[in-house]
C-alpha cells in the first residue's frame, strides 16, 4: 500500500518565499532532490540536492538543507491509495 502525502514547504533564511503547498512526489532523501507536485497537477517545485535532514521529535515537521538554500517541510495528511507513490521516511 502506497502513501499519497500532502505537505508545507517554506524556505527558510533571508528571503523567505511564499509556502509551497502541495503532494510530495518524491521523499526526501540525501542526494537526492524534492519534488513536490502543485494541486492542478500539471506543475512541480524541485529543490536542489539533499545535504542534511532534520525531524522534530513527535511531530511530521522536518528542517532539510539543500545545496543552495534551507527548508521547512511540513506534513499536513497522509491518505493511503493504490495509484500514487510518496512516502516520507
């Protein structure tokens, strides 16, 4: 059984941008990017590599560090489906 997973992405720093809201498409994971998938389906927000993975302690929020910037991920639900493919590990 596969996770749809809708989430929070704020940038974090000098120049926070507006929250990126949307399904995860791809967890995050060192090395790789994140890629998070827009509600009307045709648009995506990628980040740059994965350096560092932060979680907080009993809660789904996680502080990730990218090549170029930093990011607070915030997982809003989580619905189990059959046709979809993200999970946060």
């Amino acid at each position: 059984m596969l996770r749809v997973v809708e989430v929070v992405l704020r940038k974090l720093g000098s120049k926070p941008g507006r929250p990126v809201v949307g399904r995860l498409v791809r967890a995050p994971r060192r090395g790789a990017v994140v890629v998070i998938e827009f509600p009307d389906g045709l648009h995506e927000y990628v980040t740059t590599p994965v350096r560092r993975i932060l979680r907080v302690a009993g809660q789904e929020v996680y502080y990730l560090q990218t090549t170029n910037s930093r990011y607070r991920l915030e997982v809003r639900r989580g619905a189990s489906t059959t046709n979809e493919s993200s999970v946060v590990r």
